[in-house]
C-alpha cells in the first residue's frame, strides 16, 4: 500500500511539473519619444539612496569587514547586471552614497538594497525613487 501510495504521489508531481506555468518574468517599463530628431527609449530605473543609519560608531574591525561585505553585495548586483550606477557620495551630509537599480518593481529594488550588510547592520537606511532615464545614456 505504502509502495501504491508513493508512485501515486510521484505521478502527481511529475504532471503538476509538465502543467506548470512559466513564472512571469517582469521588466522594466518603457515608453518611446522623439527628442531633437531621435528617437530614445525612457526606462524607469529606481536609484537608491543609501543615507546614514541609526547604528555609528563600533568596532573598527567590525566596520571594516562590514564595509568589505558592502562593497562585494554591490559589486555583485553590479556584475549581474542589476545596478547601473553606484558610488559614495563627498562631503557632510546624510547621504552616504546611491545606486541606480536596473529592476522591474520599486519592491524588488527595495528589498535587493535592503539585504545590504550595512543596511541590515543598521549603518544606512535606504530611500527608493523611480527615475526615468534613456536606455543606454550614460555619465559624459
């Protein structure tokens, strides 16, 4: 019966498996516009602020590895295409640095910047905005 039972269940996830659908794979929005006889393709991109956290001060060694796996989490979501943009902002002030995230949702940037060590340390807090920007424009 045990045996019965077991290749009956089988059975089951291997046809729920060949009837399953596909996960939707979401994408940035889009609009295209003409602009001085071109034509550009706007995506929303959603840059990132990372700002001073509630949690200073600490260890030196704790926040120079903390600071080392900040940088390997960003360089990361860089190599894989994720963020654009990144980098440490000068001077005084609450923001520490930004992103541009090359993602389909604001949650989905949210929760990528969120899993940051620093952030998850409590050293910075993120701000999310959506930012429109031509498809393949850059810093000049």
């Amino acid at each position: 019966m045990l045996k019965k039972t077991a290749v009956v269940a089988a059975a089951v996830l291997i046809v729920s498996a060949l009837h399953a659908q596909p996960a939707e794979t979401k994408v940035p929005e889009t609009f295209d516009y003409e602009w001085a006889g071109k034509n550009y393709t706007m995506q929303k991109y959603f840059i990132v602020f990372l700002k001073s956290g509630p949690t200073r001060g600490g260890e030196k060694e704790e926040i120079a590895k903390l600071q080392q796996e900040h940088l390997a989490y960003l360089g990361g979501l860089y190599e894989k295409g994720i963020i654009n943009l990144n980098g440490p902002t000068g001077g005084p002030g609450e923001i520490r640095g930004f992103s541009v995230y090359n993602v389909a949702t604001i949650e989905e940037a949210e929760s990528l910047a969120t899993a940051d060590p620093m952030v998850k340390a409590g050293r910075l807090v993120v701000e999310v905005h959506p930012w429109w920007l031509a498809k393949g424009s850059g810093v000049k």
